[in-house]
C-alpha cells in the first residue's frame, strides 16, 4: 500500500494499488477526482493551491489574470513554496471559488469546517 503523499503530497488520502501498472487514463481520473475532492471539502494550504494549479494546466501569470491580477503571480508561488499554511480566509474563499467553477462542483464543507474559528492552537495563514 503506498500513500498518495508519495505522488502528489497529500498525506490525507491512501490509495492501495493492486494492480502491477495503473494507466495514465487512470492516474488522471484519479486526479480529477481529488482535486474535486479538495475544492468542496478540504483546507486550501500551498500544496493543495500547486496541485489544483497544475490539474488546471494554469501558469502563476495565467492564475493571477484570472483574478483579475488581484494576487501577484509572485503571491501564487509564495503561497505555494508554504506548503503547510493556510491561505487567509479571504483568499482561500476566492481561489476556491474559482477551482469550484473550473470543476463544476458544489461546496459540501460549511464554512465553519472550511474556516475554523480561534483555537487554543494558533492557525497561520499565507497572505
């Protein structure tokens, strides 16, 4: 059994490989399929900003246009060089938003599991 972390650097998903070879039809479903999986449901940290970046074929300058050039293209790579923080809300809110209109998907967390209130346990967020 090998953990996904060993192929994209997730450490929240397993997938057990039975087969001797997966095909690249495969590996790509695969791929849709978390990257749906993170936009509705999951925390967006640098590594999962590169992951839906890269499943999207977007460049930092192409993202940033997206926005509307809201963000630098060097804010894009910061965040992702930052692979364990947080985006801050607002900016998780809007990349999310844009993954989620890319894929065609709806929101399943809550904004209170997306977005959790001050802890005990201090959150730092990439600006």
């Amino acid at each position: 059994m090998k953990t996904l972390k060993e192929f994209a650097g997730f450490e929240y998903v397993t997938v057990q490989i039975e087969k001797s070879s997966i095909s690249i039809q495969d590996a790509a479903l695969l791929e849709s399929k978390l990257a749906k999986e993170i936009v509705q449901t999951r925390p967006l940290r640098g590594r999962e900003v590169h992951f839906l970046r890269k499943q999207t074929g977007l460049s930092y300058v192409k993202l940033s246009q997206l926005f509307q050039n809201s963000f630098d293209p060097s804010t894009i790579a910061k965040w992702e060089k930052r692979v364990d923080e947080r985006l801050s809300p607002a900016n998780e809110s809007l990349v999310r938003l844009y993954f989620a209109i890319f894929f065609g998907v709806k929101l399943k967390a809550n904004p209170d599991e997306l977005y959790p209130r001050n802890t005990a346990k201090e959150i730092r967020y990439a600006c």
